[in-house]
C-alpha cells in the first residue's frame, strides 16, 4: 500500500514541476492540426499561422 502512495506522490510532484505538460495537450493537436491545414494551397499558410499563433498564446498561460 505504501508503494502506491509514493507512485502517486511521485506523479503529483512531476505534473506540478512540469506545468507546461497541461498546455502540451492542447497545443500539439493545434499544431498539428494547423499543419494539416496549411497544405491547402491558397488559405492553407495564413490558417497555420493564426493557429500557431494561439497554440503560441496557449502555451504562456501559467498553468
């Protein structure tokens, strides 16, 4: 029983270290979404660039 109480101590402790593992989540499935989107010849650069821009916005909040 004790061994799990430390495995999730330890697990508490890394996600509060790495803050930035939350936004992470968000921003890599914008950014590749944004890649996908940027093959679209005309739109495609300036969609990708508005979303990097927020995956960008996103990963500064202090979370």
């Amino acid at each position: 029983m004790m061994k799990w109480k430390t495995a999730l101590m330890l697990v508490v402790v890394a996600l509060m270290v790495s803050g930035c593992f939350l936004t992470k989540v968000v921003t890599v499935p914008m950014r590749l979404g944004a890649a996908v989107i940027s093959i679209i010849p005309v739109a495609g650069n300036t969609a990708h660039d508005a979303i990097d821009q927020a995956a960008d916005i996103v990963d500064e909040v202090p979370i």
